[in-house]
C-alpha cells in the first residue's frame, strides 16, 4: 500500500511529494526545495522513516517544481524521470530563474524518458502514467488505480486548473486531456495536485467553475 507524505516548498507552495509502502522503498515526486531548510526537512522525513529512494520524477519541469532536483541528485543519487516534451522546458530552467532573479544550476543528472501508459512501479505498486499537456507541454499525472488517487502535478486542482499563459502552455489542450484522461476516472479519485488542497474527480466536475459545460 503507498503512502503518501505532501510538503508544501518554496514561495510558490509547491506540493512535493514522497510516496512510500510498507517495504520502505519510496518516490520523490517534483521536489521544490528552495529554501535550505526546505531540504534539510525533506531528508529528515526520509531518514527518520528509512526509505530507500528509487526514483526521481517531474510531473512537468516548471521552476518551483524542479528547484530540489539537484539535491536528490547529489543525496540519493537518483536519475530524473520525465516525459521527452518537459526536456526543453527543463534545459532552459537556469534562464527561466534568472528572470525571477533566482539561481539555479542546470541538472546534472541522468535523464530517464517516460512515456503515456508507461508504468511506475514502487514494489508491488503501480502508477500509470498519463500525459495531460496544456499547462506545459509534457505534463503528466500519475494514477493509482488500486487505491484510487492521481498526482496530479499542475494540471487539475480544487476549483480551479493550471495556467496555460507560460512558454507551452495551452488553455483548450488542458481542457481537452482534463475531460478525456482525468475526467474518465471514476468520482471517488482523490486528485493531490501541485499546490494547494486536495481534492476528488466527482468534486471538480460538479464545482469547478473552468470545467462547466
């Protein structure tokens, strides 16, 4: 069974997540770390409950989800995994921090490519992947089928969804991959998005103001 750990990082309040079973194997999803508090936290979190982390993964590679990417690099020694199209978009994330007069080095990492349908597997638990572009152009949620939930990334979150005004972004696009890949899942799905609370499927397609017919 996954367990999921949420911290919410850096001025943004990104959400990054730590998902864990019960053999203590665990995944770092779109660490945010900006502050160096913020990474000492994290490495806290994962020494106290001694996990061994296998994996590295960027639902999209926007800055205030990848600031910590470098650290898991350098601690856990861990490759970053993340759809072919958020290649760019990571490449050019040093020139996007200095537009926000922040620094940030460039990812010195392995790059591992994953794939629509592709699956994440923590032991015996799977994560499928789903590409959900709009917001950037490689975005991608990760559904649980077994227990019933989504990281979500900046795709979908509670009454509202991501934006679509930055380099690669496209409002109908979102709207299209929300309806046909997120939209399908059953009601109850309990979507943990890149910021702020979480929420379910059923909640947003009776709520949310952006997703009404």
């Amino acid at each position: 069974m996954i367990n999921i750990k949420v911290f919410a990082f850096n001025p943004f309040q990104e959400n990054t997540y730590v998902l864990y079973n019960e053999t203590g194997m665990a995944l770092l999803i779109d660490p945010g770390c900006f502050f160096p508090g913020e990474a000492e936290t994290l490495q806290k979190f994962i020494a106290e409950k001694k996990l061994r982390m296998s994996q590295l993964i960027n639902t999209h590679c926007h800055l205030d989800h990848i600031f910590g990417n470098n650290d898991a690099f350098l601690k856990w020694g861990l490759p970053l995994h993340l759809h072919p199209l958020e290649e760019i978009v990571l490449k050019r994330s040093p020139e996007a921090a200095a537009m926000y007069g922040v620094e940030l080095t460039a990812f010195t990492g392995e790059l591992i490519f994953i794939n629509e349908g592709d699956s994440i597997e923590l032991g015996d638990d799977i994560l499928k992947v789903l590409l959900t572009p709009g917001h950037s152009p490689g975005s991608i949620c990760l559904y649980c089928e077994k227990q019933g939930f989504v990281i979500g990334g900046d795709v979908l979150f509670r009454d509202s969804i991501g934006r679509t005004d930055l380099p690669g972004g496209d409002h109908e696009m979102l709207l299209k991959h929300i309806q046909e890949k997120l939209f399908t899942l059953p009601d109850e799905t309990i979507v943990y998005p890149g910021h702020g609370p979480e929420t379910t499927i059923g909640y947003e397609k009776k709520h949310n103001p952006f997703l009404q017919d």
